[in-house]
C-alpha cells in the first residue's frame, strides 16, 4: 500500500476534473470504477476509486482518492493505492502501487 496527502488551493470542481482526466488518460487501462460525492452547506467530500493494469506486478492496481473541502478553504487530498502484491500472506511487490501513485504525484 501506498500513500499520498497533500493540500490543494483552487476550485474543488477543477481538481475533481484534472485528477480524473489525468489518471484516465495516463494508462489506456486506467478506469474510473467508482465515485461517491457527499456536501452540505459548509463541506464537500468526493471518493474516487480508480484501476488500471500494472506491469511491473502482472497484475490490477487500485487508487482510492478523497477530495475535501470545507466551505472555501483549501481542497485536502488523501490518495491511496492497493492491490499491488502477489503474495499470499505477505506484501512481495508494491512497484506498482507506487508507479500508480506517482502518476497522480505529477498530476498535482
């Protein structure tokens, strides 16, 4: 597993656009399995769940990205990737849970 924070500045709509554009157009595998949205008067919360093929592991790769935002303040961005491993009981191989990962660093 793999994990990035960080804290963002700029319209929560803009960031939600360039990070899915961004990641589905990285990898002719990426796909946006999933997304959950959630805001009242004072917040916004966004939960994306991406996938694609890694080939450093042979295998599928998934990223959760959560995007929050409280009225205008800064949008506070948690990533983190899974599924990398192909071992059993042990992680043996993470190259591409970070390679997933790193794709979204460039993005930011």
């Amino acid at each position: 597993m793999a994990k990035l924070e960080k804290i963002l500045h700029g319209d929560f709509d803009w960031w939600v656009n360039k990070i899915t554009q961004g990641i589905l157009n990285s990898s002719v595998s990426a796909s946006l399995e999933d997304q959950s949205t959630f805001s009242s008067t004072e917040a916004r919360c966004g939960v994306y769940v991406f996938e694609r093929y890694s080939h450093a592991g042979n295998n599928r790769v998934s990223m959760t990205v959560t995007l929050f935002q409280s009225g205008d303040g800064p949008v506070h961005l948690s990533a983190i990737t899974a599924g990398g491993s192909q071992a059993v009981f042990f992680k043996i191989n993470t190259w591409g849970e970070e390679a997933f990962l790193d794709k979204l660093r460039e993005l930011l």
